[in-house]
C-alpha cells in the first residue's frame, strides 16, 4: 500500500510539472516568439525555424515515402 501510494504521488507531481511547462504554438510567428523568450538570439531563433521548415520538406507526401524508420544512407 504505502508503495502505491508514493507512485500516486509521484504520478501526480510529474502530471502537475509538465502541465506548466507546455505551451501551445499557434503559428511560425509565435513560436518565433517563444524561442525569444526563451532566451535565444534572434538569429538562433531564425536558424532553428529553418532547420524546422527544411526538415518538412524533406520528408516524402507519397504514401511509404517518408524517412521514418529507414536507415540514413
């Protein structure tokens, strides 16, 4: 009992501190501003947008065609 008890606890501390650390993105622009926020440059901020966009257009739209658990060649 005592057992179950503490992983409740524990269950609920972690629910509770990841709860105020997720903040939803509504657009680029906002999440722009968040990055800022947060503390990183501007430039910093641009350059991991655009790691972000280049990434989406990497991936295949054909169906099968994505990169997702194919080996890197």
């Amino acid at each position: 009992m005592p057992r179950s008890v503490f992983l409740l606890f524990l269950a609920v501390l972690a629910t509770s501190q990841s709860a105020d650390e997720i903040i939803p993105v509504r657009d680029w622009d906002h999440f722009r501003d968040r990055l800022l926020a947060d503390g990183n440059a501007p430039g910093e901020a641009d350059e991991r947008m655009a790691s972000m966009l280049g990434a989406l257009r990497d991936i295949g739209r054909d169906a099968g065609a994505d990169p997702i658990g194919r080996p890197l060649r």
